[in-house]
C-alpha cells in the first residue's frame, strides 16, 4: 500500500517540509481546509524546482462556499504544476462552519455536493475537449466559457475529482458521481465494513458503474519506542474526543455501542474542557476508531482494514511531529500490505 500523509498548512514552510516527507518516503502528501488555504501549500510543493516530484491532493477543499469554476480553475493549474500528479478532493462540511466559519448558505449537503462534483468536472471536460461549456444545475449554472478564458486542453489530463464522505447518503453520492471516495478518518473496521462499503455499492449500483477508488483515511498513533506511542496516542485521543462531539458523526460511535457518549463530549466540548473531552476516550476506544502501535503494527493493522479495498492510505498523525525515520518505518512497512486484486 501507499503511504500519503498531510503537509502542514503554513505555505511558508510547505516547501521544507514537503521535502523531508518525501525523502523519508512517502507517496503522497495532502492538505486539509484548516487554519490556512487549503490549495497555497501544494501550490509550493508542486511549483519548487527542489522539491521531487509527489502525488498531491486536497483532503479536503470545502466546497459549497466555492464556486465550481473557482475550483476548476485551481485544480486544472495544480494539474499543470504537479505535471500530472493532483487529486481534487472536496468535501461539505458540517452546517454551523457553513454558515457561521464561512458566512455561506446550507441546504442539502449531498445535493449540493453531487451538483459541485458534476460542474466541476463538466468545466474541467469543457475545456480538455474544446466542446461547449452548458451545465445547468438546481443550485450552480455554468453555460459561458468564451475563448479568452478557456485554458485548453491541459497536457496532464483531467484531474481527478474526489469527495469526502462519511455517512450512506453521501458515501451513496461520492459512488455515483466523483472519481474516488475519501473516507473520513474518523470510523471504524465495523463502520467502515458495515456502513461505508454497502453505501459504495449501491450508488455503484445506482450509476451503473462497476467501481470508484477508495482512498481510506486512518489516525494513527505510532512511534519507535513506548513512550513515543503514548506521547502520540494522546494528540490522538484529543482528535477523537473533537470529532466524537459532533451530532453528524455519532453514527461511528451507534455502531461500537457508545453513542451516549456523544451528547457528553459535546457538552464538554462547549466548555472547552479539552482535558475532560480526552480523557473520556479511553485506550479500547482508541484502538477501535484509530490505529496505535510501532510502524509495524500499524502497517499491518491498515492492511487487515483496507488491504482488499485500497491501494494507498492517508494517515493523520495529530499532536506528533514524527522524526523521518517512524515515517520511513511506517512507508516500508506498508509497501509490503498486499493491496486489492487488480
């Protein structure tokens, strides 16, 4: 399997630390809509003559405060720089970052995701087949490309368009329409077996088509040493508690039994009682929604988990700056999991 990881937001440093994680062997690095512009850190990476050539990719770019042409437009110029090598990939968010982070409108997330999705790609065929621009959606219209805004056929070929998902109505939505599912970190083997697998095959079903690519995501706490994994499995805990608190994921948590604890962490979660939020997840919990262990127990419990379903992973390592040589291990490693029959 492939071993993608995140490059760090901060477009200052994105050059520097894109160069360490590929010499330590990654295959792919990507970002996420956090503190900083999601699409500036690539943009450096993809355009530095001294940093090698990687796979890139958005994980993810919010799309609905977005217009589809402004998303088309950047991802067919990091195509350019990358030479081939960008994924797009878009994601919804939940109603209180729309309307209250982003100051934009909500309605509808896998409607208006699946129509972000279509225009996307129409404009990004528009211009590689030099046809007419005519998409007319319920929410997006895209029927005007004159010529002096039409880059042309990109020499790399047409990006690929990923979505983000995490419950059945999009995961449905990501089968039918993008070209690859990301599914979100925070899940379980029994989740993501009982609940995002059947959801892929029956937008499949839906779309009558015979496959989507899966790019699973895992939060992993790793180390070369027990006290390196226990600094790490804390950062991880606090991710779980964060994303445990939110309305829209409890599902995960109804699957394993622990549903009730959502509505606890939440409140927590109001106070800002992060320490209190952390240590209400305890290490069977963790276990379940993340991955721990040295790089080859880590290795092996992603391949147990996706190794007949994907061909790469993207890891998240919260609250850990790893040194090169856990990321060498953990890339190794991985490059011996079996990946699904082709």
């Amino acid at each position: 399997m492939k071993l993608d990881v995140q490059l760090d937001g901060r477009p200052d440093e994105a050059g520097e630390r894109a160069r360490t994680l590929i010499a330590a062997g990654v295959d792919g690095l990507f970002t996420f809509e956090g503190p900083h512009d999601v699409f500036l850190p690539l943009i450096v990476a993809a355009g530095s003559p001294d940093v090698p050539p990687t796979d890139l990719m958005t994980n993810v770019a919010i799309a609905i405060p977005r217009s589809p042409m402004q998303l088309a437009n950047t991802a067919y110029d990091l195509q350019l720089l990358s030479r081939g090598r960008f994924r797009l990939g878009l994601g919804s968010q939940i109603r209180p970052h729309i309307e209250n982070r982003y100051g934009a409108s909500w309605s509808r997330p896998a409607a208006r995701m699946r129509e972000a999705v279509l225009a996307v790609k129409a404009i990004l065929d528009a211009w590689q087949s030099g046809g007419r621009l005519d998409f007319r959606g319920e929410f997006t219209k895209h029927t005007l490309m004159p010529a002096t805004f039409a880059p042309g056929p990109n020499p790399y070929g047409v990006p690929p368009v990923l979505l983000g998902a995490l419950g059945p109505v999009m995961t449905r939505t990501a089968a039918e329409v993008a070209d690859g599912l990301l599914v979100m970190p925070f899940h379980s083997h029994r989740h993501f077996r009982e609940r995002t697998l059947p959801a892929v095959a029956e937008g499949l079903e839906l779309a009558g088509r015979e496959r989507i690519d899966l790019y699973p995501q895992a939060i992993v706490a790793t180390g070369g040493s027990p006290g390196e994994i226990e600094a790490a499995t804390f950062g991880v805990k606090a991710l779980l508690a964060f994303y445990g608190s939110t309305p829209a994921y409890r599902p995960v948590l109804d699957v394993e039994g622990w549903g009730d604890l959502q509505p606890e962490l939440n409140a927590l979660s109001k106070t800002g009682d992060i320490m209190a939020m952390t240590g209400l997840i305890d290490d069977t919990m963790t276990r379940t929604l993340a991955v721990v262990g040295t790089p080859a127990e880590c290795a092996a419990e992603i391949g147990r988990r996706f190794g007949d379903v994907a061909e790469r992973i993207c890891a998240y390592f919260p609250g850990s700056t790893h040194p090169p040589e856990t990321i060498t291990a953990l890339a190794t490693e991985l490059g011996k999991a079996q990946g699904p029959p082709q």
